[in-house]
C-alpha cells in the first residue's frame, strides 16, 4: 500500500494538491454552520459520556432514576442576612417560578415548593413554606425557625446557620449539551437579577462539570493556536526555509480537519476525555511530515529533481512510517473497547486520524515538495553529521555504562509505579482559589454537602417499609452513615414520618423515630403525606430511598466511602437488601476502573507494535531488542506518576496512549534505518543516527513546546497532560539517541554484515 501511495504523490502532484484541497473546503464546510456563523463542534458535559453503557451499576442507576428522582442537580444558592427577610423571601420564591417556568427544566426543590405540615384546630395544612411570603421580618424569622426545626431541609434546602438557602434544579434528561449549557446561562442571569444585593452563586457536581467543559473549548481553541505556532517556529528554525514549515502544518490541518469533520457528522460532542483528540491526531501527524520533508532535503542537492527527491524520500520513510501509524492506529482502536462512550470516541477518531495523517505525510507532502519546492539544500555536511559520529561512539564507548543507566532507569520508574495512585478529582481542575472552588467549599461548610448520594434499600413484600422491623433497620443505617466523617446529612423516610407525627399526633412524639406498628405508619401517611413522600419510597412502599450528601468530590475518597457503606448494607437483616447508586458514585466507579483499564488497554498496544518490529527485522529477537526502548518511557512517564504525587486518571491515563505512538515513530525510524544501513555500509549505527537525529529533534523539539503550551491552560488536568507528555517525549527522544544505539551495539547491530564491511563509500 505505501508503495502505490508513493506512486500517487508524486505521479499527479498538481491533482494530489487539487483533491487535497477540495477535501480540505468539505471539512471545513462540515466544521462550521456558515448561517449562524458558528463552530459545529460542540461540547458534552452530561454525565452520559463518562458513564458505561451497560451493567449492573447502570442498570441500577436507571432504575433507581426512574423509580425516584435524578440525583444530578444545578444548585442555586442565595445567602446573607437579607435573604430571611420579606423582601428577600419574596425574591427567592419568584426565582423559583422563574426557573420552574423554563423550558427544559423538569423539577425545582426550594423553599418555596417545599411541603411544611401543620396542624389546626379543624383541619390540618400541608403547604410550602413561601405559599404566602411573610410581610414581617417577624414572619420571616418564622419561616426560617421552621426550616430549620424540620429534618427535611434543614442543611439540604436552608444552611445549618440559618444564612443561606438553595435551590435544587433537575433537568429534563431529553436536553442536548448546547441546550443544558444555555439554561443553566438563563438560571445564572435569573439568579442575578432577582438577588439584587443578596450573594448568590451556582454550584454542585453538574455545574462543575458544566464550567469544566465551557473551559475546555475555550483553551482547547486558545491552546492549539500556541501549539500549532510554537512547532511551526520550531521547523521553521530547524529546517531555514518555507516548505518545512508549513507543509507539516498543511498536512496536519487537512488530517485533523477531515477527522474532526467526520467526528462532527457521527454526532459527537467535545468532552472531558475527547477534548484532547484534536493535539492528538496533529502531534501524531507532525512526526510524520517532518519525516518526509527531512528525507526530501537530504536528497535534494546536486542535480536531483523535485520529483525525484520526493520520490527517493517517500521510498526511505514509506516503511517505518507506514509500520509507525498501523501501531499506533491499532493502540488507539484498543481504546474502542471501553465500556465507556467517552473513551470509545476517542480511540475510533484518534485511530481515524492516524490514518488520515499518515497519507497526508506520504501522498499530500510528496505532491507539494515536487510542485513547490524552490530552494536547494547545499550538499557540504552540517552538525548532523558529527553529532551523528560522536553519538555512536558514545555508544560503542560507553555502551555498558548507557546500558546500566537504562536499566536504573527502569528500577527506579518501578518504584515509582509502586507508589502511583488512581484518583480523578474534577473540582481539583480548578486553581485552589477559583470561584468554582471557593463556593463548592461554602456547600460543604454551610450546608449538608455538595455531593448527592443515593442508597436504595428493597425488601421483598408490599408495604415492607411500613413495618417497625425495616424502619428501625432504616434508623440504624442512617444513624451509621451519620457518624461517617465524610458524611453531612442524611434524609430518609423516617424524618418524612416524623414530621407528620409531629403535625398530626405531637402528644406521641417520643425519641424513638420508629412507628410502633404497620397501621400507626399507615396511618400517618394516609392523613398526611403529600406527593413528596415520593422522595423516598415507591407507591407500594417495598423499596425506600436514602438521600445524602457527602463532603468529598475526588473519585478514590467517594469509593473508599461507597466501599465501607456497602459492606455496612451487607450486614441488613434478612429480607433486606441495599445499594449505592447516585451519578456522582457511578462517575467516580467508572472514571477509578477506565482509568486502571485504560493502562492495560495500553500493554495490549504493544502486542501489535512487537509484530511490527517483527516484520521490519524478521527477527524475533531483534524485534524484542528494538520494542525495549519504547517500554522505557512509558515506565518513565508511570514512575514520574508515582514519585511526583500526580494520581493516575482519566486524563493522564491517555497521555502514555499519544505519547507511545510519537516514541514508537523515533524508535521505528532508527532501528529501519539501522537495518537498512547495514546492508549497504560499514558503519550502520553512524549513519542511522544521521538519518534520524535531524528529523527526530525537530519532531521533538516542536511537540515538546507545543504541549507544554498547554500549562497556559485554565484547567488543571490540560496542564497535568501537557507537562507529562512533554517531559515523557524529552525522555523518550534521550532513550532513541543513547539508549537505542546502545542496544544495538550490544546486538551487534552497529555494522554491516561481515561480507560488506569496508564496502561502503
């Protein structure tokens, strides 16, 4: 296949570059919405693209969403002195119709649609605590004595201290991620103008996530920009003229062009994960062109043509790069296999723009060097070559030494991986005080928590939690997770009846929550319950739902928490039986085992990269030889994980995935290079590493710089991505310069075949 690509490059190089370019304007057309003069590429901040698409937790998820109600709340919260006085009540509840009257919202907890129980002489009232604003200060002091004497709401809906209030909003699931993003704005403005002089904020898991994808787009665009100049500025400086400057940032335009064009038409959305699909597919595509365009100038001088130049190149690189982007494709399209939609986007798209890369470097490239290319290289040899000389004898000097280094390497990047931890903490993307931060903290101070869990327990009978039995199993669970540190509140079916007991029998209020028998429950609930009885428990009252709010937001603390609360629900009486569910602990399940999924995903990547080395070397031991020095900094990037605190996770996890394709394309052209080399010359490590040195510090030099842009970046987890694939690049191009040649030497891989010594030249 890479020999007829050759043959189309350079064939019709003004048809190639007319195709290119019709391809090109389809993309783009594909990318943008002219009419509305904005970008078709949007962003996904709902929890569907982080969640599996099968199994029992989602199953679970499901039933339990449908049965109650959605745990994944926008919190709005209002606080300050003036918010408890007539005024301020009186704003509150007109927010709350505001928010309750848009379009896309499903349902609104607050204050003013929260059901307070009170008994009269004749008759006994269930309404909201705002159904009648109060017109004194007096009255609204009554209210707020009563949300907070009311188990219910007290530090959900009203902070314990009486100086904040929230409102819950649930979204209806149907909302597309544009349209989920443009309320939220609508609820944000509302919030505002209604306040006036009263402090508000909005908050909660979904919103951070919101913030976190609006951020996202925002940097993404930023970023790029950086990173497309710096390694554009790095060939320019590298290569001295035009053609290797522009034609890899023409290339890698069309190949991420085409692939997010194709990513917009199958309906995707940028997320927290695919976000760094388009760097991917331009640094993989970077290495590829800088390859040619080198090879292009090494070949014209003299009296060799344009064409010719452009063929003898594409004939060196063919191989190895064709080699290069079937591996790296294949470890992409590992990612496929995922369970989860997010990481299955990425891997197909990545793996598509691997593709779509390695023919623009071998038939877009080719085509423009041999219709555009002006200026000729002079032939007197540069620094190349006597940093090529003095690199392998360093090798062949030092061998042992680079040898032994490598291998201390390794031990200490295992000691490293000894100490790594997996642990995704979205809120930690924020800088420490950010206003996201500094008002997910005021949640966690003021009121329950900011983090909603659910527990669901089911008996096997109708009516199973009216009985005395399962209400005191209930009480003993909540007053268990009440005593957890982690835990600021919990609300359960026995505060509902407490309340109602205290409204409709006060004179048989005691301290024990539990009813005395069925009928006593049967009873309250028949004269008093309202449709909020619905929160937490079914219409046949045979499953009960616990809602609480947690403290902790990073995924190995809520595990480590939903760990210990079901080996508590293991321990039910018989004929109960409990489980954790909630969005925010499905995330932090899934996100903790993609992440260990995704290294493993990535030891299977080299399966394939193994068999290409095999079929470059048609030896297995060589190839094994060759696949060492492409390990080796994946270990590096691991053990720098482990010894430098930064936890393995959603995000870090893929930057061994892009960073191993980039290694695998050095290490390939070397030992291809190596291996050509000693059929036809004496000294085949020297020149192996001239062929290479050039082309591989340009590549390396340039995508260093272009992802350590990313520490210009708003969000944590783009400058953790960044920093990690720039030192982990760093490391791997010092591995292909001293490491490698080492190997080789100790191979025996350095000269030619014994015949052909001394034939060369």
């Amino acid at each position: 296949m890479s020999a007829a690509l050759t043959r189309i490059g350079t064939a019709r190089p003004r048809l190639v570059l007319l195709l290119a370019a019709l391809v090109a304007l389809v993309a783009v057309s594909g990318l943008f919405d002219w009419r509305q003069a904005r970008t078709r590429l949007g962003v996904d901040a709902s929890i569907g693209a982080l969640l599996p698409t099968g199994g029992e937790r989602l199953a679970r998820f499901e039933a339990v969403r449908a049965r109650f109600r959605s745990d994944d709340l926008l919190l709005v919260v209002w606080q300050g002195d003036a918010l408890f006085t007539p005024a301020g009540l009186a704003a509150f509840k007109r927010l709350t119709r505001r928010i309750e009257s848009l379009r896309g919202v499903a349902h609104v907890e607050s204050l003013a649609s929260a059901m307070h129980t009170r008994v009269h002489d004749d008759y006994t009232e269930v309404s909201a605590f705002l159904a009648e604003p109060p017109v004194s200060l007096a009255g609204a002091q009554a209210v707020r004595e009563a949300v907070l004497a009311n188990p219910l709401y007290a530090g959900y809906l009203a902070a314990a201290d009486g100086q904040a209030a929230m409102i819950a909003v649930r979204f209806e699931r149907e909302l597309s991620p544009r349209e989920q993003i443009a309320l939220v704005s609508r609820i944000a403005r509302a919030s505002r103008g209604e306040a006036g002089a009263i402090p508000q904020f909005l908050s909660g898991p979904l919103y951070a996530r919101l913030e976190i994808s609006r951020l996202l787009l925002g940097d993404l665009m930023r970023i790029m920009l950086m990173a497309v100049s710096v390694t554009v500025l790095v060939a320019a400086l590298g290569f001295r003229h035009l053609r290797g400057a522009l034609l890899p940032l023409a290339a890698n335009a069309l190949a991420l062009a085409a692939t997010l064009a194709a990513f917009v038409a199958g309906g995707h959305a940028l997320n927290y994960v695919t976000v760094i699909l388009p760097p991917s597919v331009y640094v993989v595509g970077f290495a590829y062109a800088i390859h040619v365009v080198a090879d292009f100038d090494r070949h014209f001088v003299g009296s060799v043509t344009r064409v010719d130049a452009a063929r003898r190149a594409v004939a060196d690189v063919a191989r190895p790069l064709t080699l290069t982007a079937l591996t790296t494709a294949a470890g992409f399209a590992a990612l496929a296999t995922s369970g989860i939609p997010s990481i299955r986007t990425f891997g197909l798209y990545a793996s598509l723009g691997t593709v779509l890369a390695w023919i623009a470097a071998l038939v877009v490239v080719p085509a423009a060097l041999a219709t555009c290319a002006r200026r000729r290289r002079a032939a007197a040899a540069g620094p190349g070559k006597r940093i090529a000389a003095r690199l392998a004898a360093l090798a062949r000097g030092r061998r042992r030494a680079l040898l032994c280094a490598g291998a201390g390497f390794a031990a200490l990047a295992v000691a490293g991986i000894a100490r790594l931890t997996v642990n995704t903490d979205y809120l930690a993307n924020f800088a420490p005080h950010s206003t996201v931060r500094t008002d997910f903290a005021v949640l966690n101070e003021r009121f329950a928590g900011a983090v909603p869990l659910q527990i669901v327990l089911e008996g096997k009978a109708r009516d199973t939690f009216k009985t005395p039995e399962a209400l005191r199993a209930l009480d003993e669970l909540a007053r268990w997770l009440e005593a957890q540190p982690e835990i600021g509140g919990v609300y359960t079916l026995l505060d509902y009846l407490g309340e109602l007991e205290a409204a409709l029998a006060p004179e048989q209020v005691d301290a024990d929550p539990v009813p005395p028998s069925r009928a006593y429950a049967s009873d309250l609930i028949l004269l008093g319950a309202s449709e909020d009885i619905r929160r937490f428990a079914d219409a046949a009252f045979s499953s009960t739902l616990l809602q609480v709010r947690a403290r902790e937001v990073a995924s190995a603390d809520l595990n480590a928490l939903t760990a210990r609360i079901e080996a508590r629900l293991a321990r039910l009486p018989d004929g109960l039986r409990g489980a954790v569910t909630g969005s925010s602990v499905l995330i932090a399940q899934t996100l903790d085992e993609v992440t260990r999924g995704q290294v493993l995903s990535l030891l299977a990547a080299f399966v394939p990269i193994a068999l290409a080395l095999v079929l470059l070397f048609r030896s297995v031991r060589l190839a094994a030889l060759a696949l060492i020095p492409n390990v080796l900094p994946i270990l590096g990037f691991f053990g720098v994980l482990g010894w430098t605190g930064i936890p393995l996770n959603l995000t870090t996890s893929l930057v061994a995935a892009v960073v191993l394709g980039i290694a695998v394309d050095d290490s390939i052209h070397f030992f291809a290079r190596l291996e050509a080399a000693r059929r036809g010359g004496a000294d085949a490590l020297e020149s192996a590493l001239e062929a290479v040195l050039r082309p591989v510090t340009f590549t390396t030099a340039g995508l260093v710089l272009g992802f350590a842009t990313l520490l210009a970046g708003t969000l944590r987890s783009a400058a953790e991505f960044g920093l990690l694939a720039a030192l982990t690049l760093a490391i791997a191009w010092l591995l292909d310069l001293t490491f490698s040649p080492a190997l080789a030497c100790a191979a025996g891989l350095d000269r030619g075949p014994p015949g052909r010594r001394g034939s060369a030249h």
